[in-house]
C-alpha cells in the first residue's frame, strides 16, 4: 500500500519479479496530488516487502502508518510540533502483509508512545491488530495508551465532501497527537 508514486514503482516492480501471488493496493487519491511526483527510476528499482521506511524522525511519539495518511501525518506532526516542545517519528509500512515489526518495535521502545493512523474503519480494521501487537508486546515501553485514528464505521461515500466526513483528516490526526502527548 504505497504513500507515494517512488514507492509505487518499487513495490510494483517487487510484486511483478515475485513468485508469489499479490495483491497491490493503490490509493485513487494519490493519483491527484502534486506532492505524490517523483522523478522516475531506474528499471532496477524494488522496494522489498515488509520494509517500512522512516518518513520522519521523532523522539516523543511513533505514528504507524500507510497509504494517503501518511502525507497527513506529515502535516498534522509539522503543526504540533509547532506548537509543542516534542518531535513525532512516522512510519510509513509500505507493506501490509508481511510488515515491518522490528521498525515499529524499534521506533515504540525509543519513543514510548504510538499511534495507529489508518483509512480502514476504526472498529476492527488492520490498525487494530497492530495497537495489539505493541499493547502486548511492547507495554513496558509504553508512556501512554496507544491511540488509533481511522475511519468513521461505515462505508465510504463516493461524494468528495461526504468522503472527507468520513476518512481521517489531518485535524483529526493532530488531536490524537496532541492527547497522546499530553498523558
């Protein structure tokens, strides 16, 4: 589930060359945005399965994230940071299945903080299974509860305004960062 058009192309590329059966997720509003563009790779290029890449380095709290959400986490961070004397590390999985637990586990333990940031419905969707993980896991590490943001429990309209309702917005990311850094 690529964030952006450089990944996209590596994992592409890594599903097409792989034995294995895929399934390639692509998010239809990246193809929209400006800040998505890349020059284009080599024909050597691969993004290997199951590597999140650091978009950005933090010390006070871990955002985990994928897809379209991780520009909007980049946003929302900026803008806390702004105002709060804290940094925010985000992660961006790139890979759904297999992922990448030794950059979260990693990025957790320094941090002590996380947050779960996904467009899947906010009820049992795939963030779910990570808070788990690291509630279970990771517990001792932890200096706050680990906070979820995602998608209203409904469907997804296909009105852009009624949409926006229903996704995460970057507002909603900033207040969950804003309440995971202050307990």
């Amino acid at each position: 589930m690529p964030s952006n058009a450089l990944d996209a192309n590596g994992l592409l590329r890594t599903a097409i060359r792989c034995d294995d059966p895929v399934l390639f997720l692509e998010h239809k509003k990246l193809y929209r945005e400006t800040y998505n563009r890349a020059a284009g790779p080599d024909s050597e290029h691969m993004v290997p399965f199951g590597r999140a890449r650091q978009v950005k380095e933090g010390a006070d709290l871990t955002i985990i994230t994928y897809g379209a959400l991780v520009h909007k986490a980049q946003l929302a961070a900026r803008h806390v940071e702004r105002k709060h004397a804290a940094t925010i590390e985000i992660l961006d999985l790139r890979s759904l299945s297999p992922y990448d637990w030794e950059a979260i586990a990693g990025s957790v333990s320094k941090t002590s903080r996380a947050i779960v940031a996904h467009e899947d419905c906010l009820s049992f969707g795939y963030g779910s299974e990570i808070a788990a993980r690291i509630g279970n896991e990771l517990f001792g590490h932890l200096d706050a509860p680990v906070a979820r943001v995602g998608a209203k429990d409904t469907w997804v309209a296909y009105n852009p305004q009624v949409e926006n309702r229903i996704l995460p917005q970057t507002a909603d990311l900033e207040r969950e960062i804003e309440k995971t850094l202050a307990y």
